[in-house]
C-alpha cells in the first residue's frame, strides 16, 4: 500500500511542526502532504490535496472548531485523528466511535499506534465500500456527541476486518473477558470487542445500563426479574441469568426503582 497523504490541522505553528516531525521520524508509512491553521484553511487544502488522513486539533472544549472542519466538509473521503488536549472531556465521545485521537503533549507511542491503526482501516475502506458508509456515520455520530456531551445512542465495535455500528438500546448485557468484553443483543446475535468492560461502563448511560459484578453489566430496560436465590440473579429478556455481587446489590436495586 502506498504512503496515506496526511494533512495537519492545527492553529499554532509550533504544534503542527512538532507533529510533522514525529510523522517523518516515527511514522515511514505516512506522508505530510500539507498544514493548516484553521477551518477555512483545512477546507481548502482538503480540496486541493485530498489527504487520506486528517490530524484535527480540538482548540475549545466545545469541540467548535475542529468539528466544523467536519461539519463543513461535503465529502469525508478521509479518516481522522483528533489531536486534544482535554483528555477528560473527549475521551468517552472518542471511545464510542470509530475514530483515532491522541492526547497533546503527544506520546511517540500513542502516535505509533495511531498511524497502525490507520493503515489497518485504510484497506478496509478501500476494499469496502459499505465501511466508508459507516466509518463517515460514525464522525457524524461523534460530532453530534460532542456537540451536546450527551451519552452516546450507538456504538462502534471493531472487529479484524473493520468495525461494527450498533445502537445501544439493543444490548442486553455485556460480559467480560480478559481485556475484552462480549456484548449480547435483542436478536440473539454476540459480539466480542477489545474494549474492557469498565470503558462500557464509561461509555454507556448510568441510568439504563447497571454495573452488577466485576465481569458483567445489564441493560435494566431489558431486566425481567430479579431473583436473590443463588446469591442474586437477573434474569434478563433473552432468558439469560447474570449474577449479581453482593457489595453491587444495593446499588442495582436503587437503579431499578428510578427506572
């Protein structure tokens, strides 16, 4: 595969520099091929350069900027690293979707692992037509996250060949395992993704999914009984009985009264 065209959009000059150079140095498989300083500037080199990749800074906390370059774009032929230095506020919305970011000041590390991802996506969405669909719904989905700070309504999944749009109303319970964490749905259907269960439980809105055990969580909208027989049971809608610990009970029962 050839070198992803990359395109820098920050609005100090110093920090699109110093990113340039750990590009060249760290990263042989990606390319500079231009920088910006703001909105107008980045619509503008998309036009003309068309990069596979865009570095976006974040300057606000609202996200403003940034995410207008995005919102002003009328086509996303191109995937994306958010540069942000609000690790607290970003992290969630980033963490539901398919996206990439790195936190300022930037680790060679982080940095590295971001360009692997990238070039692991880029065949995808070649080769996959329907994976720019949902890659593209996935920014939309993110700006809109941003844009309100509200808990996000669908998820991205990733899995070897790509990754996987899902609305949150249609899980059950999540189950973990390892590092990863299986999540099962209405339709019967399983997942598996790499993200542990406690990013989940960051993720996920508090007051409809519920932390019941070190390795499990529920969707109380999906809850069809609860049995202390065992230790404590939910028995969920597809039949499925989950354990609850003894120090969560407390905790999941006041969360099914303000249901």
């Amino acid at each position: 595969m050839n070198r992803l065209r990359a395109l820098i959009v920050d609005d100090e000059m110093h920090a699109r520099e110093n990113l340039r150079m750990l590009i060249d140095e760290f990263c042989p498989e990606i390319k500079v091929v231009g920088q910006a300083s703001g909105v107008s500037d980045a619509l503008e080199k998309i036009t003309s350069l068309l990069p596979d990749v865009v570095f976006l800074d974040i300057r606000m906390p609202s996200g403003a900027e940034g995410f207008d370059v995005l919102e002003k774009s009328s086509e996303l032929n191109f995937q994306v690293v958010f540069v942000t230095a609000f690790k607290d506020y970003a992290v969630r919305a980033f963490n539901a979707n398919a996206v990439h970011y790195i936190l300022k000041p930037i680790d060679i590390d982080d940095l590295i692992a971001a360009a692997d991802k990238l070039l692991s996506y880029q065949k995808t969405l070649v080769e996959n037509s329907s994976s720019r669909v949902d890659y593209n719904s996935s920014l939309r989905e993110l700006t809109s996250n941003m844009r309100s700070d509200n808990y996000p309504s669908k998820l991205t999944l990733y899995h070897a060949k790509g990754f996987k749009i899902v609305n949150t109303n249609d899980i059950v319970r999540l189950e973990a395992d390892g590092a990863c964490t299986h999540l099962f749905f209405k339709d019967g259907s399983r997942y598996t993704d790499t993200k542990n269960l406690k990013v989940f439980e960051d993720l996920l809105e508090p007051q409809t999914f519920c932390r019941v055990h070190k390795s499990f969580m529920i969707n109380l909208l999906e809850l069809s009984e609860y049995t202390h027989s065992d230790g404590g049971e939910a028995i969920m809608s597809d039949a499925s009985r989950v354990p609850i610990a003894r120090a969560r009970l407390a905790d999941f029962l006041a969360a099914v009264k303000r249901l």
